[in-house]
C-alpha cells in the first residue's frame, strides 16, 4: 500500500492562531495539500513569541508546518477573483473567523457553494447555536466560559487563564 490517507485532497486553509491552524495541520500530516491564505501581514503568529529576529516563530511553525502559504487581500478585487480560483479547486475550506467575517468579504456560504458545489466547508467558533453565537471567542474566553479559570489562581484574587493553552 502506498501514499496516505487524504493524499490528493486539497484544504483551503484560511484560519489563524491556534485552533484552525492546529486542525489543518493534522489535514497535512495525513497528506492533504494544505495552502494557508494569509492576509497582508501574515498570520500574527508568524511575529508572536519570536526568539530569531527576521525568522517565523517556532509557535507559528509548530502550528503550520507541512503547508504551503501565500498571502491574499479579500478586499481587493483581484484578491477575490484569486480567492474564487482556489475555492474552485478545493476539497475543503477551513476558516475560523469571527462569526460573519467571512459572508462580509463577499463569500457566503450560498456563493462558496456555488463556487464549488463539492467542498467542504468547516467554520470554527467559539460559541454554537444559542445566546452567544455570534460572539468572538479566544483562548482565555474559552477558559473562562469553560469553567477551567475557576481552578487557577490565588485564593484571595480573581480566577485567572491557565499557562497552557485547553481552551
């Protein structure tokens, strides 16, 4: 038996930080062709944590290697009519945007289908159907609204965000 599990699938990766980056990263090493759009400027994480001046972060590169990256301006037209041609060609598209992000920069999911009728759309949020669905979420939202800042901290202060990242 030769090549991999998702050899010949292609993710359209447009997700930043840590949870989107962290699930196609795991699309990668089972062997999908992972293109991360970025926008100008780079994933933040690219700067984060820098310990080599000039150099990706190593949490950057922890989170984003075994994939290919280019960087895209959705707000341009030619930023969208290239961000159509890729949409063509893709399995699956992964974002992790704010709640709407995404409708705003012209792509529904009504248009995106229309792109592609076959692709797989995954959107990562924080928060799913109910009060604060269209809320933003981060790493120490989760925490906190997950209950695990309860167990932190010092017994006369405030609750506060763990060292690890469990959100």
């Amino acid at each position: 038996m030769s090549g991999t599990a998702l050899e010949g699938v292609r993710v359209l990766d447009m997700t930043h930080v840590q949870s989107g980056p962290s699930a196609t990263q795991l699309l990668a090493w089972l062997g999908a062709d992972v293109v991360k759009v970025e926008a100008p400027g780079g994933d933040i994480t690219r700067r984060q944590l820098r310990d080599v001046p000039d150099a990706d972060s190593l949490y950057f590169t922890m989170l984003n290697c075994n994939k290919r990256s280019i960087t895209l301006n959705t707000k341009t037209d030619r930023g969208r009519e290239i961000l159509t041609a890729l949409l063509r060609d893709a399995d699956v598209l992964v974002e992790n945007f704010a709640p709407g992000a995404v409708d705003r920069m012209g792509f529904t999911w009504e248009r995106i289908r229309e792109i592609n009728p076959r692709i797989v759309y995954a959107s990562i949020k924080g928060f799913g159907d109910g009060p604060y669905t269209n809320f933003k979420a981060y790493e120490v939202v989760a925490q906190a609204m997950g209950g695990s800042m309860a167990t932190t901290g010092f017994e006369d202060g405030p609750p506060l965000a763990t060292g690890a990242q469990i959100g």
